[in-house]
C-alpha cells in the first residue's frame, strides 16, 4: 500500500517546521528564530478525513549553495519535492512577494504535480490581511488558503483541500505504525549517526559532513529489513557544554535528550577512533536515567587494527563501568560492517526487557543468594532480612524485595545481588529496577 506524500517547500523561515508541527500535535521538527534551522528532511504520519498521509517538513530553497553542505541541503528538498505526490508551498504573509517566490513558483509549477499555497503568518483575519495575502495570486498556484502555524487558524482549511486533492488519487485508510521497534542513534557530534543510517538505507538519506552538528534535530525513518520493521532516529550530537535556548545548537541537543524516553532501544554511539570523555559518560548517564534499553555501538572501526580493537574493549569498563551489562556491537558505515548485528542486538535487548521471569524461579534463586551471601547490617541497624523476591513490571524489568528494613540493606550487598541476578538470568542490554520495599 502506497501512502501519499506531501512535501512542505518554501524559502527560509516562512514557517514550514511549526506548520509541520502543528498538524502533528506533537514538537518533533526543531523551530528556532534563525532561518534555515532545517536540514534533512523529516516525516510525520497524520490523519485527516479518514485519510493517510506523510508530511516532508524540508530546509528552506535557497540558490546560495557555496559549500558542499549547503548543497546537500538543498539535495534534501528537491528530493522531498520529487518523491512527493502533492507540493505544499509555504510563503510569509508578513512580507511583500518577492523574486525568489517567483523563481521558487516557476519551478513547482514545471514539476507537473499538484501544488497548493499557503500564505502563513496571518495571525488575525481583515480586510487589511486579506488584501495583503491576495499579492500572492500573482504567483499563479490558485487561490491562496491563509493560515497561522502558531495558533492553527486556518489549518483544518488547509488540510481539507490537502486531502481533497490526495483522494483523487488515494483512497486508503491511515496506515498503521505501531508495529515498529524505535531505535535511536544517540552520542557527541560527529560519530557517524548518520552515516550508520544512510548504511542501513543504501542511500544519501541524511545529511553527512566532516563538520560537526551538521544534524540539527530528530529525523524519523521507516526501515524494514528482513520481516523487521523499525523507525530509525536520528539525533543531533550532544555538546560537552551547552544551555537550552541560547542557540540552535542547543536546542538541537535538549531535542536529542527529549527524544531518549520515546524509543524502544538507544544505539550509543561512540567514536572508535578517538578517545572516550567525559561527554561519552555524561551521555551514558543521560540514558541510564531514563531506564532506557541500550546497545553500545563503537563506530569507525575500519580505522583501528585488531590490536587496537582489543585495547579499546579492555578500556571499556574503565570509562563506562555502568554499562558493564550492555552488549557492544563494532560498526564501520564505510564498509558496512556491524549493521545486520546491530538490528538483531537491539531486538534481543528489547526483547529481553520485556521478560517474565517465573515466581519460582525467583523463588529458588533468591535461596541460593542468601545461602551464598546473606547481606551484612549497615552500622546502627538490625539485622536485614529479606522475605521475598517478585518481578512486578517489564520494560525495564522491575523486581521487588520485600525486607524488614531498607536501610539496613548494604549498598555492597546490592551491587553484588544484581551481578548475580544478571549471571543468572542474562537481561543483556536492558537496566534492571530492584526496589527493596518494607514489609508492613
């Protein structure tokens, strides 16, 4: 089944990502005041009148393209623009109409595809507005639909004449996408999350540059490989230093933060060619915090020899010792290595995470702990006793104790009874939650 595809073209800052935004009900394209915040192109799956469809949200069309990543950008839209079966022109009805909407409308029109113009901006409808936003005829698209991103006045006009046009073509229901395992590639600027993506895909999906932060917020991609389905994410590097909204930069890296509770798996990626920091464990604990299911991902590794794979691994649990439990996949985007057995790392660990260990088993291995070990009172307690050992949720694993008094649990204790629990019953990749809750 085919889904129609409605791509959102337009010069910078006409306001394309917050419509984009918008129609979704949810902030997933990052908008910021600066223009041209937009570079890959994004998806989103909405619904309207009984109709599916992806919007593209693209960068604004510009004719500079004085460097090679400016030209990619640039790729990015015209490629949004060719695969799409309707073209949504975005213009600013704050401004009057100028040479490059002219040049922009002229080249949409030569695409033969259906095209419809919007004119944003238009916070407050007047005779005044209304006469402002009617200069656009001129570019010869129809009439224009007025509308406001920010408040969605004019939105649902919008939308009906988006499927009015679709369903000459497109008759089918809104797709399902629930089905899909989410996986994020998180880390630092530069270590190859994109290129791990566009290996997977066999494209030029994402944009890819030496410089660092050249993504600058989450892309969502449907991938299918083998009977799998996935959604890839990709995200903007985190910085080492940065505050929410001083610049795009940092809004792109709390995007990448807010993006870590809505996936099912995060793939950490790290630069195999140089050293971990401080920034790879600040990341790592980002994750931990959020629960989240992890696959440590060492990319680049077409630079290093087998000497220095080995090496790398033997310095891993001084660096990252609380990941001790998580699988570690070698990557290479340049020539594929690692990709397939990254995928079925990731479905194991999600897998995992959503393991029902049965009572008894808990039952018996709870015995043979305490037989091996029985933990030793704090200072200034009684004697800690534990009762009993029961798995109440999944995804993460969450496992009570019930004792006599949690305080009097040693934190050695601890460490050491969920080394065993994991030697015993494996959960690799995914956190695992012990709660020691008294008994009343």
């Amino acid at each position: 089944m085919k889904i129609p595809l409605v791509a959102l073209v337009g010069l910078p800052n006409a306001g394309k990502s917050t419509l984009f935004n918008k129609i979704l009900e949810i902030r997933k394209a990052l908008t910021h005041p600066v223009a041209g915040t937009t570079r890959d192109r994004h998806y989103g799956l909405t619904t309207w009148n009984g109709l599916g469809f992806y919007l593209i949200d693209t960068a604004g069309i510009s004719n500079k393209t004085n460097s090679p990543l400016e030209k990619n950008i640039q790729k990015q839209t015209a490629i949004a623009q060719d695969e799409a079966d309707l073209i949504l022109l975005i213009v600013d009805g704050k401004t009057n109409i100028s040479n490059e909407d002219l040049v922009v409308a002229n080249k949409l029109q030569k695409t033969k595809k259906p095209v419809l113009l919007a004119v944003n901006k238009i916070d407050s409808r007047s005779t005044k507005t209304e006469t402002a936003a009617s200069q656009f005829r001129t570019l010869g698209l129809g009439a224009p639909i007025l509308i406001s991103a920010t408040s969605g006045a004019g939105v649902g006009d919008l939308l009906d004449a988006i499927v009015d046009e679709l369903k000459k073509i497109y008759t089918e229901p809104a797709p399902e996408e629930s089905d899909r395992l989410k996986l994020a590639f998180i880390g630092k600027p530069n270590v190859g999350k994109s290129s791990l993506i566009n290996a997977l895909l066999k494209q030029d999906r994402l944009l890819v540059d030496s410089k660092a932060g050249t993504t600058r917020s989450t892309v969502d991609i449907p991938f299918e490989y083998g009977d799998k389905k996935y959604l890839l994410l990709d995200t903007a590097g985190v910085k080492k230093k940065w505050k929410q909204d001083v610049d795009i930069e940092a809004a792109a890296a709390m995007q990448s933060l807010r993006t870590i509770p809505q996936v099912d798996v995060a793939l950490f990626v790290i630069d195999a060619s140089t050293d971990m920091t401080f920034q790879d464990q600040a990341i790592a604990q980002e994750i931990l915090e959020q629960n989240k299911t992890i696959v440590l991902v060492i990319n680049k590794v077409d630079l290093l020899s087998e000497e220095e794979k080995n090496s790398l691994l033997d310095r891993l649990p001084d660096y990252l010792p609380q990941l001790w439990w998580a699988p570690v996949v070698f990557t290479s985007s340049k020539v594929g290595h690692g990709l397939v057995k990254m995928l079925e790392l990731a479905q194991s660990a999600f897998a995992a995470g959503n393991r029902q260990i049965d009572n008894d088993l808990l039952d018996q291995f709870l015995d043979d702990v305490l037989r091996k070990h029985t933990p030793e009172k704090m200072q200034d307690e009684r004697d800690p006793k534990i009762y009993n050992l029961k798995q109440i949720a999944t995804n993460p694993p969450v496992f009570k104790l019930t004792v006599n008094l949690p305080s009097a649990i040693a934190p050695g204790w601890k460490k050491f009874f969920e080394k065993q629990f994991r030697l015993k019953f494996g959960f690799e990749g995914t956190p695992v939650v012990f709660k020691y809750i008294r008994k009343n």
